[in-house]
C-alpha cells in the first residue's frame, strides 16, 4: 500500500480535527518512539506541519545512528509506485541537523546515538557530532549509548564531562565480531566476567540517573578504601552482566548516596554459596526503592545479607521460578529444606526495613512459612504483589487472623499480619484457592475488623478462583472494594 493516499486520508480524516493540544500530545509520543516522526508529520498537511513547528519539544530528541555505508544498486529500468514513494519520503534521509537544533529552541535535549562495530570513520563522524553540538552542550540533559567496546564508551561518556544530565544509560552488547581486550571483557579467571568501563568515574558527568545493560563502571575502592563517592548519582540500574557478588558489592558502596537500586539479570561467574561470608556490609541510608530481579535465590541471599536500607519502602524481588528446585526435587530433598536459608535471609533483610509499603514477590520458590516470616516484619505494608508464588493457605490464614480468635480486650491491630494492607495483587498462583481469598476479604473489610479494608484486588491465571469467586468477594464489601477485571 503506498504511504502518501495513507497521508492524505489521514490528513482528511476526523484526526485533522482534532485540537492542537491533543495533537501536541500525540506529536511528542510519536517522536519518542521514531526518529523520523516530525519530519514525517511536517509532510501530511499544512496543519500538522504547523502545529508540529510549534512543539519545540518534539524537536528534541536527536537520534544519530553509525552505520556501514550501504551497497550502492543498480538502478532499475522499471520501479514501483512504492519505490518512488519510498524515494521522495522523507524517512531515513539525512537531515539538516541545524535546522532541527534551531527548531528544538531552547528546550532539553535528548540524545541517542548508536554506533555500529563496523562503521567506517567513526572518530571523523564523533568530531562532526561534536563541533555540531558543542553551542548546545547545556541543553542536554538526557544521553542513550549503543555500542559495543566500552572503550568508546567511556570516550564518549567524557565528552560530557562538564554537563549536569538526567539521564544516561550505556547499552554494551555482548558481541564476538569484536576482539575481547576491546570490547573490555576481562579474563575468565577474573571475579567479573562482563563489560567493566574502567575509569569510568574519572571521566562520568554529573548524573542522576545511570543504566548500564551488559557493562558495569568501575569500582572506587581500593585496598578497601573508597577513593570517592558520586554524591550526585541517585538511581542505579544494572543489569544482564555476569560478576560475582563482592564484586558488584565493591561497585555498589562507591553509591552509598543512592535513592533508588535496580540490579536485574545478572549472574556469578563462579558457582556462589549462600553461605560464604560477605565481605563488607553496605547501607543504604537514603535508598527508598530496590528492585531485585531475574536472580538466583543463592546470588540473593548474598546480596540481602550485604544490603542495608533502613528507609525502604519499596522492594521487588525476582528469582528463576521452579527450575531453581529441580535439582533439590531430584535428590529428595523437601522444598522447605532447600529454601530455609533463602527465607530466613529475606525475613532478616525486611526486618532491618520496616518502612516499606510495597512488596512485589514474582518468580520465587518461597514457600509459605518464609513468606510468612518476612511479612511479620513489615506492618506499614500498603501493597502486595505475588506473582508466580508457591502461596497458599498457611500465608493466607496468616493474612486473615480473624480477630475472634485472638481474644477479647487484647491489641488486635499488633497481632494482625500486614494490619496496613489495602492493596493485594495476586497473579499465576496456582496453589491459591478462592476460599482464602473470601476469608481474607471477610475478616480485613468486616465491621468487626481492627485494620485497614481491602480495597483494590485483583486476580489473574489462578486456576482455583474464578468468577463466580470474585463475584461472591464483591458482594463482601461493595462500597470499599474495587476488583480490577
């Protein structure tokens, strides 16, 4: 189908009528999700191309992306209509990249770049992208990196040494068309099998908000010493590399100022035990978020035992679900032997953080003794998520503790489980029956109840509730609880 009837009809239809707010709006999702997207809109009507103009903003994503020169073709000596479409569209041209810039006017810029391993005259390209940005240095705020030798990397990353950004994020991917020493990979016999940016602080701008995908920046300490602290950074997102836990230990307490920790994906080099002695005890004494995710419950128990937040109140974490078990189930041994260590750790974790509000739990062989155990530790819980859980009675009687079997004249509220509880998400537990959950909802939103109500549930691929359950929930309370269908 050709794009410019498409153009036309869009240009003509109901959408061309629409507000220059709402188109605003729309403009400025568009360009966040393709580069293209203001120049193509400047081609569809005289009125977009005008309201687009006025929207600095969508100006202000800048995306450069290094490639090899493609293969020049012969012509044809006959094309399709959708070839000289194609040929005539502005996608995928250069574009005049003052323009843009004069464009953006003074708004934050954003820029992505992208280089491919085999781009011919890449150091000519970075001094063009340079001498062109150098006038609007202040006004970028936000850089995305694609590459694949961390080398460049931090070469790059030094360019903006002198600027106060947002938001960086450094995506490495694991590559074999690169040599080894030039992608950064550091030696198998070495603690850190990833993409080490070595000398990265030396050279970081004042970031607040740092994402590295398969490459990790280096350590500040020395002969346990911490050289400096990047008092500026406050989120840390690490993620899809391969280090043993002292090592990212050593990385994480050079970022004791830290708001907000994401480590997901990442595995030991060597085979870690659960019950080696860490080597140093970091606390967090501002951290209020922490999400742990799509790591074993032995690489777990090392990093809970390290990590101290004594101001969490958000906590996410993630294991490898059942297969993490497989090997426990084929020697005999019983679940709750085999995640004794795991639960214990976890329950002593949240203990040390009794200000968190929510919980997320997906993917874990917990069984329901432990999760028990851990919420005991946390009374200001406003919001749990269980997603993929071994939950099933014994949790939930917990959760429900109705007060008659507590005792008269007694302080009910500090025997109840979670009294704070408002909010419960429960998602793929297939051991979890409907009768618990009408128990629970009975006993928290029930005129004899000395907690907070249940007031927002929802429910999803259990196969012993239905809908039949979830309508008889309803009827419990239905001025205070909300089931989200």
């Amino acid at each position: 189908m050709s794009t410019r009837p498409m153009l036309a009809s869009a240009a003509g239809s109901k959408i061309g009528s629409l507000p220059n707010e709402l188109l605003t709006e729309v403009f400025l999702l568009w360009s966040l999700i393709d580069e293209d997207g203001p120049w193509m809109a400047c081609s569809v009507c005289k009125h977009w191309r005008t309201v687009v103009l006025e929207c600095r903003k969508a100006w202000s994503d800048l995306w450069f992306n290094f490639q090899p020169t493609p293969e020049c073709t012969p012509a044809a000596w006959c094309i399709e209509e959708d070839e000289v479409l194609a040929a005539i569209s502005p996608r995928g041209k250069a574009r005049p990249w003052d323009l843009w810039l004069e464009r953006s006017a003074a708004v934050p810029l954003s820029l992505r770049l992208t280089i491919a391993p085999t781009c011919p005259r890449t150091e000519q390209k970075l001094r063009k992208l340079l001498f062109l940005l150098e006038p609007h240095m202040s006004r970028i705020q936000r850089v995305t990196l694609s590459l694949e030798s961390v080398h460049l990397a931090v070469l790059i990353v030094s360019l903006f040494s002198k600027v106060r950004l947002d938001r960086l994020e450094i995506n490495v991917p694991q590559s074999p068309r690169l040599p080894r020493h030039f992608r950064g990979v550091v030696g198998i016999d070495s603690p850190v099998e990833g993409h080490v940016m070595k000398y990265f602080w030396n050279f970081s701008p004042l970031v607040s908000y740092l994402a590295c995908r398969e490459c990790i920046p280096n350590s500040l300490r020395s002969n346990g010493e911490i050289l400096a602290t990047p008092g500026h950074l406050r989120c840390l997102d690490i993620s899809t590399v391969t280090i043993c836990p002292n090592e990212l230990l050593s990385v994480l307490s050079s970022c004791i100022n830290l708001c907000i920790l994401r480590l997901g994906n990442i595995e030991d080099v060597f085979k870690y035990s659960s019950s080696s002695p860490v080597v140093e005890v970091v606390t967090f004494d501002a951290l209020q978020d922490l999400s742990v995710t799509t790591i074993s419950s032995t690489y777990c128990c090392v990093m809970l035992q390290a990590l101290k937040a004594p101001q969490l109140t958000k906590f996410k974490i993630s294991n490898c679900g059942i297969a993490e078990l497989k090997e426990c189930i084929e020697k005999g041994i019983k679940t709750y032997d085999a995640m004794a260590n795991f639960g214990t750790i976890i329950a002593a974790f949240l203990e040390h953080s009794p200000l968190i509000t929510t919980l997320h739990i997906a993917d874990s062989p917990l069984p329901d003794r432990y999760l028990v155990g851990a919420l005991k530790q946390l009374p200001h819980l406003h919001e749990l998520r269980l997603t993929s859980v071994l939950v099933g009675a014994p949790a939930f009687r917990a959760l429900t503790s109705l007060p008659e079997r507590l005792g008269a004249g007694k302080d009910q509220s500090k025997k109840m489980v979670c009294p704070s509880l408002q909010r419960l998400q429960v998602l793929s537990c297939d051991l979890l029956d409907g009768s618990l959950l009408i128990n629970l909802v009975k006993a928290r939103n029930g005129p004899r109840s000395t907690t907070l109500p249940i007031t927002s549930l929802l429910v999803e691929e259990c196969k012993k509730v239905d809908q039949r359950c979830l309508r008889d929930i309803q009827k419990i309370d239905p001025k205070r609880l909300h089931i989200i269908q």
